[in-house]
C-alpha cells in the first residue's frame, strides 16, 4: 500500500528492510530463573499499551516454548492485531510466540518503531492481511512486507520525543475521562441514599408538615384486601417483625418515616420455571443483563426476545403489567426497574405490584439503595439468590405518597444531571481516542516536523539522509549474514 503525502526526505518502505519480523530466540521454562518476566497477550491492555499484569516465572511456568525480549524491545501482539497490543518492554523478560520482539537499533529507534505500529496505516494494512477468521494473526512473509516510513535518524528522535510528550497527555486526558463513570456511579448511590433517608425532602418537610403514616393499619389492611397475602409462605402467614440486626442492613433514614417490609406493601409475582420453548415476538422477554446500573427504565429496544400471547399461555408464563417493579434475584442481585410495557420474566427475577401508598419510582430507588441488605440475606451455592421471601424481606421507610413524588423528582433531576455529563464524558472520550490517531498522522505525514525540516536540512541530507540510512542498514544486514555453505561433489 503507498502512503501518500511524505516529505521528499523520507522513504516508504517494507518493515523487513528495518527488523527481521518472526525471528525470535526461544526458551523453555529451565532456561530463566524464578523471577523472569513472563508476559501474555492477556497482560496488554488493548489500545492503549498499558501492562495490567506482570508475573514472574515462579508465579506462571509455561511448558510451551517462549520468545525471549530484552530491555527496550519492541513487544507486538500479532494474534487478533486489530487490538493495538505493542508494548516497550521496561526490562528483560520472556513472552507467549504471539508476541514478536522486535529490535531495529541503532539505526531505526524502537520508540519511533513502536508508534509507526500504532498509526492507522499499519492498522489498515495488518487488518487486510492477516489470516485466520477467528484468531487471525499477521503472520510472518506479511509483516515482513508491511509499510514503513523511514525517516533520518536525527529526525526521528524528534518525531518520538513528540509523540511521546502528546500521546502522554492524551493518555492522561483519556484516564480522566474514563474515570468519571465510576464518580457518576458513585454520585447515583449518594443520591439514592439521600431520597431514601429523607436528606432530599428536608425542605419540603420544614414547609408541608407531612403527616406520619401508621405503617401497621396499612400492612393489616393490605392484608384483609388480600393484596399481600402468600408473600411470606402460606396465605395466613404474616410478615415478622423488624429486627434491629435488619435495620443495620438499611439506609439510616428520619424517624418521621416508619418502616415497613416491601411484602406487606405490595403483592409478589414469581415467575413459572419452565423456560418458554419458543419466542415469536409480542411481550418483551426480560433478563438481568437488560437491568441497568445507571437508570430503573428498561430500553426495550436492547430485548431481543418475546413471546406471543399462545407462547404465554403454552409455558404457562406470567405476564407483569406496567407500572409494576421487576428487581434481580440471582446473581446480581438488587437491581431494580419500572416496567413501562407489559413483560414476562424469567426465574432470575421477581416482581412487585405496588399498591396506592407506595409509587413505583420510589420502591425502584428503595431496592437499589439497600442492594447491601439483600446481599445479606442470599443463599448461595455456587451464585448468590433469592427466594420470594428474601425478596419480600427488605425494609423500607414509607413517607406519604406526595412527599414519595417530591422525592422522585428530586431524583430523576439528579440523575438527568449525572446522565448529561456521562454523556458529555464519553462524547469527549471519543474526540480523545479520535485524538491520538490524529497525531500519530501528523506526525508520519512529517506535519509534527516541518519547521523542524527547514531549520535543519543539513541534518537530513546527504550522509544524514533516509537514502544514506537505509544503505546503511544494507550494508549492515550484509556483513552479519551468514555465508551459505558450499558443497563440493565427491567424485568417484
């Protein structure tokens, strides 16, 4: 592939002019000591290059052959190179024969190397070479091919003191920024915390003077209407009392706002076990991975799957009406959403049909603030769950319906603000990652240099030249290859 646009003093060529791409000295385990920097594909952080896990040979002995590295090796990941797994090796080491060491010096730097391997254009061309449709690799006769941009030595200092100084500052943009969903993560539970403890409404409280709900009359009404009954076991089974120890488990909220366990708030639908055999569409088929983090609204248009009003009644499934609460059971547990359509779950979750002293919002904001109480009372085997009790269990304060609205509000402001800023996060993530590429096609355009170039011709002209570097390196190549041995024919 040519690469357009090059300054007059450089040269496209192949990467087998500058480093012997695939050759590699191997070891096996009785080769290094204990403390040998073992490296794996799994250990580089894609894009960005970042080692995320370093063990040693006494923490991971191999029984396959390695490919040895020195200090300042150029480290490529040829398996799946779409990825961008290139790495500076900081010190010695060994690595998986998916990683190629790579060593260009004197003559070509290896930090100006190991950006060239990170720009687009090698990108491109290792994504149209490469082979294997589910594990593809650049393979060795084409990385040997593929284009290199060589430039004067001198020069090339430049161009990577450059780049490392921007890429450096990209990268410390980039961490900022992909931090701040862990601060917005963070925020959403403190606010959650504030609704169900009453911080939020404390204003509204100084100027309505909300009256205190008996939370008793409201269960034993509950209860006779038969809304509630069958939540705890048996139809005739009441909930038991709330004990200290549970109220530990809670968020600490005002005494003006009794408690009361959810399942004598609100009547419980559990789903059937049998999982429907077919899914021709109509009621969204809802499982945990649908729940979000950062919001109790589902987006239906990521539930693939539904089931028609036959396939309801043939698996015995049991619709759940909008309005009404679906929370997670098994697993993650405690995740809660509003139901905005009508659905069918499955086993790994369990639903609320409120009644008129609690709105759904709110109950979503409750299970969600005390997911801590939930994980309490799971039974685990090899997951955490729960059953329809523990489900029912949760203790949650119980203000008026009209101070439960203010507090939704509050809420959803809250969160709409959170929501703008993740949103403006990730939008500027984007112009980040889009940043880097940018520069790095500044820079191998010879943009990142120009005034550079016509301050200093000398330095890359005549014996300076790419022309003069890569005879060089010719020249070099041609000194250190092995002469091939001749065989005389024995005569008779």
């Amino acid at each position: 592939m040519a690469i357009l646009g090059l300054p007059k003093e450089w040269l496209q060529i192949q990467l087998g002019n500058v480093v012997p791409y695939g050759k590699a000295h191997k070891c096996i385990l009785a080769d290094v000591s204990d403390n040998t920097w073992v490296l794996e594909l799994e250990d580089v952080e894609k894009e960005s290059s970042r080692i995320v896990s370093r063990k040693t040979a006494k923490e991971r002995p191999f029984k396959s052959a390695k490919n040895r590295f020195e200090k300042g090796n150029i480290l490529y990941g040829k398996l799946r190179p779409y990825l961008n797994k290139v790495v500076v090796a900081d010190s010695a080491g060994v690595c998986t024969t998916e990683i190629i060491p790579l060593d260009a010096e004197p003559f070509v730097l290896n930090r100006y190397l190991f950006h060239w391997l990170k720009t687009q254009d090698f990108l491109t061309y290792v994504n149209e070479v490469s082979y294997g449709v589910n594990m593809p690799r650049l393979g060795t006769k084409d990385g040997l091919a593929a284009p290199f941009i060589l430039v004067p030595l001198v020069e090339q200092k430049i161009i990577a003191d450059k780049l490392d100084t921007l890429l450096a500052q990209v990268e410390n943009t980039k961490a900022r920024l992909e931090h701040i969903p862990k601060i917005l993560k963070r925020f959403r539970q403190s606010v959650l915390a504030a609704a169900v403890s009453g911080r939020l409404t404390e204003e509204w409280r100084a100027t309505n003077c909300p009256v205190k709900i008996d939370t008793k009359k409201v269960a034993d009404k509950l209860f006779e209407e038969g809304f509630t009954c069958g939540n705890f076991g048996r139809k005739s089974d009441r909930a038991s009392q709330i004990t200290n120890g549970e109220l530990d488990l809670i968020i600490n909220h005002i005494e003006a706002w009794p408690v009361i366990r959810v399942g004598e708030l609100c009547a419980c639908i559990v789903p059937n076990r049998d999982k429907p055999k077919s899914f021709s569409g109509g009621y969204h088929w809802l499982l945990t991975q649908h729940f979000k983090e950062s919001d109790v609204h589902i987006d239906y248009n990521g539930v693939e799957l539904g089931l028609s009003s036959q396939e309801v009644i043939d698996s015995k499934a049991k619709i759940i009406p909008e309005e009404h609460v679906v929370m997670t059971c098994v697993g993650r547990l405690g995740l809660s959403a509003i139901i905005t359509e009508p659905c069918v779950i499955n086993q790994q979750l369990h639903a609320f049909e409120v009644s008129y002293y609690i709105l759904p919002e709110y109950l979503a904001y409750c299970i969600r603030a005390n997911k801590t109480f939930y994980e309490a009372r799971s039974t685990s085997t090899t997951i955490s769950y729960l059953n329809k009790a523990a489900c029912n269990s949760l203790p949650i304060p119980l203000p008026t319906v009209t101070e439960q609205t203010e507090i939704v509000r509050h809420v959803e402001q809250l969160f709409a603000y959170a929501d703008t800023i993740e949103k403006q996060a990730n939008n500027a993530l984007a112009r980040v990652n889009n940043l880097a590429q940018s520069i790095l096609a500044k820079a191998f355009r010879g943009e990142l240099t120009e005034q550079w170039r016509k301050d200093n011709p000398e330095l890359i002209s005549g014996d300076n030249s790419a022309e003069a570097l890569l005879e060089r390196i010719k020249a070099e190549r041609a000194a250190i290859k092995p002469v091939k041995k001749t065989h005389k024919k024995v005569s008779s």
